[in-house]
C-alpha cells in the first residue's frame, strides 16, 4: 500500500503536522525523493532521530532546569535603547 495523499487545495496543506516529528516508536514517513528538498527533509529526520537517540530527554530536561533564567526583552527596551546607524544617500547597488 501506497502513500495517498489527497488536497483539495495545495495552500491547504496543515504545514504543522508535516514538520511535527513522529511520536515515538513511530517509524519516520519514507516517501518517494522527488526534489531536493524532498532529500534534505529526509535527510534532516535522519539527523534528528541520532541527536535524539546520543542525549536521553532527561538529562536534556535536567539541563533545561539548570539554565538561568531568560532575559527580560521589554525590560531591556525600556532601560533605553542604543542605536547605531549609517545613513547613505543611495543604495551601493543602485549605482
């Protein structure tokens, strides 16, 4: 049995579950290598299946836990802004 795939429309595809990873125990989806990309999504499963593989998810979440804390962005924009800017007259590739 084939992969069938039927779209009514192709800007209807659910673009998220096509880049979701596959749950686990669930082989990767080999499908025909018809463009390039089609390679390198391939490729890029294979890649992710190793790194999940070489770091067990508990010592990824015990590293996770371990990290500071994130930078408040808002805070740092309200502290002030620093600016550097150049100003050209024209684009150097209009001439």
């Amino acid at each position: 049995m084939g992969l069938v795939i039927h779209r009514a429309h192709p800007w209807e595809e659910d673009i998220e579950s096509m880049l979701s990873t596959p749950p686990p125990g669930r082989p990767i989806p080999r499908v025909p290598r018809l463009t390039v990309l089609d390679t390198i999504v391939e490729h890029k499963w294979g890649e992710i299946a190793a790194a999940r593989a070489a770091v067990p998810e508990a010592d990824l979440d015990a590293g996770a836990a371990s990290m500071p804390a994130a930078r408040d962005f808002t805070a740092a924009l309200l502290a002030g802004m620093r600016v550097i800017a150049e100003v050209k007259k024209a684009s150097p590739s209009a001439g």
